[in-house]
C-alpha cells in the first residue's frame, strides 16, 4: 500500500453497525503513511465516538456543518479542497439516497457536493435494503452521474448484524484500504523515507554575530518537494532560511552544523536516501563570547575549529542509507566533485559552480553535473523545482540499481 503514503484521504462515517470498523480502517490507512481526517453524521456518533477517531487520525474529528469555530480551523469548502480522495465507510442506504439527489443537508453530503477529489462508496446495510429498487436505483444514478469518478468498494456477501445472510455486508477494512491504495498510482520512491539537509548553518561568535554563508535553502526545499511528489515520506532538515515548510513534509529547524548533525543522525534508523545540500559551515568559532565582543583594536584574531562533517558521519553509519553530497566548487568541479565522492564515501555527488551568478547559490536556477562509480550525467540550466524533478528520477534509479546490487551481495554471501 505504497501508494498511500502522503496521500489525503478524507473519511466519511455513516450511521450504521459497520461504523465501529472505521477505527481499524484509520488505523491501516496511517500505517500506510496517509493523512486521514474524519467527517461524522450525527448517526455515525451513536455507533462510535468522535474521540476515538481523533485520537488514531491525530486530527480533530469534523462533524456539525454550522459550527463557526470548525469552519473557522478548517471549513467544508477547506476539507473539499484538502482531499486527494473522499472515501465514504460505512456508507448507510440513508446516505447514498441523499448524495443521489444532491442534498447538502450536513456537513458530509456538502463536502461531498463540494470535492473534485474522487469519491469511493463502502456500502453497509441489511441485505434487503441493499436488495431494494430503490437502493440500487439511487447507486445507479450516482454511477451515470459521477462517472470515472465515483468508485464502488463493495459490499460484500455474508452474515449480517442482524442475524439475515446476503449482500450488504461492509468490506474489511484492509480490503477497503487496499482499495484505496489502488486509485493511486505507484511513484518512483513509494513507501521510502528521504531525509534531506538544507540551507546555511550559522556558528554563533556572540549573542549578536555568527559565521555563516549565502545558501538561500532553495535547492535543499525543490529536493525535498520532488521527493515527496515522487511518493516518498520526507523530512527536511532546515538551517535558518526565509522560506515556507512545503506541504506534507516534515521540517526540522536547527541552527548550527552540530545542531544539524544531531538531527541528522535522530533520522537514520529508518533513513532510506539521505540527500546533504545544506551548505555546512566548515569550522566555528572556538569560543563563543557570552557577552557582546566590544570593538578595540583594528585587527581581531579568532580561533576557528574543524565542525563534524555530517555527510561522512551519515554516510558510515550502520545502518547506512543510500548517501548523496552536493559539492559547491568554483574551480576544477570533476576533480574535486570525485574526489568528495570517494572521501566521503558517498553513492552519488551533485556538484555544482557556484562562481557563476545566475546558478548555485540564491538564484532560483541551478545547473549540475552529477557523478557516481560508474558514470556522470550533465544537467543544462533550469529552474531549481525542474531539476530537482529530474534529479529525484536519476536518484530513484540509483537508489533503485543500489537496492538490487545489496540484495544479490548478501544472497551470494548466504550461498
Ligand atoms: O541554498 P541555495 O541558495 O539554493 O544554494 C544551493 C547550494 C549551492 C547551497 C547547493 O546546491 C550546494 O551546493 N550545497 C552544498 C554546499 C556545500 O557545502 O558544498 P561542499 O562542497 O562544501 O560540501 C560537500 C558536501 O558535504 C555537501 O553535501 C555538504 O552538505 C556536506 N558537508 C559539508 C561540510 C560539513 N561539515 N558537513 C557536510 O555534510
């Protein structure tokens, strides 16, 4: 269930005995790496509490369509836009016979009337009233209208609630939740974890002054958007930049090379591509004054020492993810750009001139020459968003090519 992961489902709860699996259902649907939010008919709360859904979802459970302070959060039209699919589990016969004639009488019929995203029905209900003209005609009718858009998940056959045996039956909620998974397309990094560094650090002198370098973050923020459209779980490690988290990324603020490190090496357990673009500041500061350092004399003198090098120490970790550097050179860019691949015994290195104006740092175009073991690629000027796209497909394949080279090594070794 790859596919689900960043993925925005908005849950519908209807009234009806099966609303007591929607629980499970949530609790799958995180599992898979989506973001769940809920919307409860009143009926839905006699079978199950809202609390209950806030607490798996870890979002507050929307219920009443004329509340200000909900609509004030997040409002209907809000929760429309916000769902990549609007998945509607248990959906009772009450229900689909209001979402036919186009009724926006609660909150969930409104959202309904309101989403572009795709609509999925899990139908449950007694098998007669499944059976009745009525109910099908009601289904029929959505089907005309909706279209591609409207998706049947069920129900299915078998003893009910009620003591009766027949159709109507909801489907078990991993069978709904593959389903789902199903309506997404695989992207080339589903189900990985991409940790990212990016932006300038900043080594403090005095309360007031620090060392640091003119990385906008740009670059480190279009990798970490790439690879969250390319499917994967992602979280950006920030140095102090002007710029917005991007959606559905996790972002890390910290401050100086040592704070980085820290936070890079709290990712690793589960790190699958670490990417360094943050433009780390090679040394700080010896001592850092307490107090204000005062203007005296016309030369000062400060002692500068060596920080950690993030990359190196990620990249000879156990366990150790597949490790990207960035390589900021002014001069002889292969020479150098190989000799950080080999020194910081990194899988690939993203080198690029940052003498030139127009590219590298702070300019919203980049150009790069990647470089692994084997090989090189060129990538002319472009826009940093475009490259990173095209950056995150070569990562994939590399990473994809790594994975297959592990596996037959450690299958030899076992032989
Ligand atoms: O942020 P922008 O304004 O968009 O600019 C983008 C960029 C020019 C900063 C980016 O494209 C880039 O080149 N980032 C790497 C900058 C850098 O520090 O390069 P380096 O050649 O000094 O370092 C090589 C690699 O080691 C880098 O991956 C760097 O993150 C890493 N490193 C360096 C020092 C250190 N102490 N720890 C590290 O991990």
């Amino acid at each position: 269930m790859q596919q689900l992961a960043n993925k925005r489902i908005l849950l519908g709860i209807t009234g009806g005995i099966a609303a007591y699996k929607a629980a499970e259902l949530v609790r799958i649907l995180k599992k898979a790496g989506a973001d769940v939010r809920v919307v409860m008919t009143s009926g839905a709360m006699e079978f199950i509490t809202p609390l209950t859904l806030q607490a798996l979802s870890g979002n507050t459970v929307h219920h009443a369509l004329l509340d200000s302070e909900a609509e004030a959060g997040m409002g209907h039209i809000e929760l429309a836009k916000w769902a990549d699919l609007l998945l509607i589990a248990p959906a009772s016969a009450n229900f689909i016979s209001r979402l036919s004639q186009g009724m926006g009488d609660d909150l969930l019929t409104t959202i309904s009337l309101a989403t572009d995203a795709p609509l999925a029905l899990a139908p449950a209900m007694n098998q007669a009233m499944w059976r009745d003209p009525i109910t099908q005609d009601n289904i029929g009718h959505l089907i005309d209208i909706k279209g591609s858009k409207l998706y049947m998940f069920g129900p299915a056959e078998g003893s009910q609630a009620c003591g009766d045996t027949g159709p109507g039956r909801m489907l078990e909620p991993a069978e709904i939740a593959l389903a789902a998974a199903d309506l997404f397309e695989t992207g080339l990094l589903s189900g990985q974890h991409v940790v990212i560094t990016a932006g300038p650090t900043r080594e403090a002198l005095d309360p007031v002054r620090y060392i640091s370098n003119h990385s906008s973050g740009k670059m480190g923020y279009a990798m970490a958007i790439a690879a969250r459209d390319a499917g994967a779980r992602v979280t950006l490690i920030s140095g102090p930049v002007n710029l917005p988290a991007p959606d559905r990324v996790q972002v890390i603020d910290v401050v100086s090379a040592r704070e980085m490190l820290e936070a890079s090496l709290a990712q690793l357990d589960d790190c699958d591509i670490f990417i360094a673009s943050a433009a780390v500041a090679d040394y700080r500061p010896l001592n850092v004054a307490n107090q204000k350092i005062k203007k005296s004399g016309e030369t000062i003198e400060l002692t500068l020492v060596k920080n950690p090098d993030i990359i190196s120490t990620v990249a000879s970790h156990q366990p150790r993810p597949f490790s990207i550097g960035f390589a900021a050179e002014t001069q002889d860019l292969d020479t150098y750009a190989r000799r950080k691949l080999n020194e910081k015994n990194l899988d690939m290195i993203i080198a690029n001139d940052v003498s030139l104006a127009d590219i590298g740092f702070n300019s919203d175009q980049n150009a790069v020459t990647v470089f692994w073991a084997e090989s090189q690629q060129a990538f002319e000027p472009r826009s940093k968003s475009s490259l990173a796209g095209d950056l995150m497909e070569l990562i994939a394949h590399q990473f994809q090519q790594y994975r297959k080279d592990k596996a037959a090594t450690s299958s030899q070794e076992q032989e």
